[in-house]
C-alpha cells in the first residue's frame, strides 16, 4: 500500500490524500502558497515531531484508501475540467461570502465598536484589503489567465506558453499576498476565536472567515499545485 513520506512536497500530498488538508489545516501548516516545500521542513518549521506526524497522517492515508471514499484526483482530469471547477466552486463560493462578510462585519463594527473597537477595527481594515485583492484576483483569472490556459490546450504554442508562465509568477504572487492578509487576521482574531460576550452575528462573521479561509487554502491549491504544474 502507498506510504506518504517527510520527502514529499505538501501539495503533492494533498493532491494525492485530500483529508491532507485538514490536518495541515490544525497544524496551520501551508500547503497552498508553500505547497512546494517539503512535508520535513514544513513540520520542522512548526516544531513538529517528524516521525510521529509521518506516522499519523500515514494511518489516517490507510483509512482512506481502504474506505473506498470517492474522489476526484484533479492532477489525472482535463485541465479544462478543473478550471470548470475552480470557477463554479471556489470563485463563486468566494465572491459570495465576500460579499456576505462584508456586510455583517460592518454591522457588528457599528454594535459593538465601543466594546471591542480596535480589534473589529483592525479585522475591519485587513478584510477590506483581502476583499479588494480577491475580487480583483479572481475577475482577472476568469477574464484573462483562465482563457489563455483554456486556448493553449487546443492550440499549444511556446508563445502562448511564455505568456501564461509569466502571468502565473505575478498570479502566484498575488496568492502569496492574500495568504499573508489572511494571517494577519488569523493571528488578530486568535484564530476566529470570538469573545465570551459575542453575539450571534459576531460569531457568525468569525465562522465565515474561518471557512472562507479553509476554502481559499484548497482553492490555491489546486490553482499552485495542480493547475499550474501541468502547463
């Protein structure tokens, strides 16, 4: 049986064992903007025990393959497909909880300024930024990126191919700036935790940027290490 191993780069191995993600994820470890790094660096970076973190991920890898849970192995797909994908799911799911964030972050800006006023303020500010970013990010993917990707698996040419591989170094930049953004509101909100005071909105607005942040991981992924790597 396949063995996951401390040489692997993280995004191989997410793209070979998905459920990767999430314990990548409790570990806030990166495997979209630093899916080329290596799992041994990755986890001695974090002060992580290699072996042991080998050996659980390793077990966890067994289970899935013997589950027989299905899933799409997006780096064997049409490249066309998973573009179809990127869009439909992750672009679409990310607009929509911008847009929802946006909203309900102002309204427990103005109810609870006075309470928590310089933390919503600063979450505020940073969430301005990554909603800027990805809205701007995401349009000139579907616009641009997206449509030369698709036109150069019908008509590959070196020319097309040098356009989009400069295109992805400021793409992938522009992942690594988001990633950034999203750190900082991590570490400001001490990891979407809310106060004991929080309202439901307050904790609603905190759920929703833990899951726009979850999805943004798998969606750069997927973008970095799969769709990119087989141009």
């Amino acid at each position: 049986m396949s063995k996951l191993n401390k040489e692997q780069k993280l995004g191989e191995i997410v793209a070979e064992f998905p459920g990767a993600a999430r314990i990548f994820n409790e570990k806030g470890i990166d495997y979209c903007c630093h899916g080329d790094v290596t799992l041994e660096k990755a986890l001695v970076d974090k002060d992580i025990e290699v072996a042991s973190f080998v050996d659980r991920i390793n077990k966890e890898y067994d289970e899935f393959l013997n589950s027989k849970e299905e899933y799409i192995d997006w780096r064997k797909e049409d490249p066309n497909k998973l573009i179809d994908n990127i869009v439909n799911v992750h672009h679409a799911f990310t607009f929509r909880e911008l847009l929802e964030i946006d909203q309900l972050l102002l309204k427990i800006l103005k109810v609870h300024y006075h309470h928590s006023g310089e933390e919503l303020k600063t979450v505020h500010r940073l969430f301005g930024a990554l909603k800027v970013e990805l809205e701007e990010h995401l349009i000139k993917e579907e616009e641009e990126l997206f449509p030369m990707i698709r036109e150069y698996t019908k008509n590959p040419s070196k020319e097309l191919r040098d356009s989009i591989m400069k295109f992805i170094g400021v793409t992938e930049n522009e992942h690594t700036g988001a990633g950034h953004i999203l750190q900082d509101l991590y570490r400001e909100t001490n990891g979407y935790k809310t106060p004991e005071w929080a309202c439901t909105t307050f904790k609603l607005v905190y759920k929703k940027l833990d899951a726009l942040e979850k999805d943004l991981f798998v969606h750069i992924h997927k973008e970095n290490s799969i769709l990119f790597k087989e141009l």
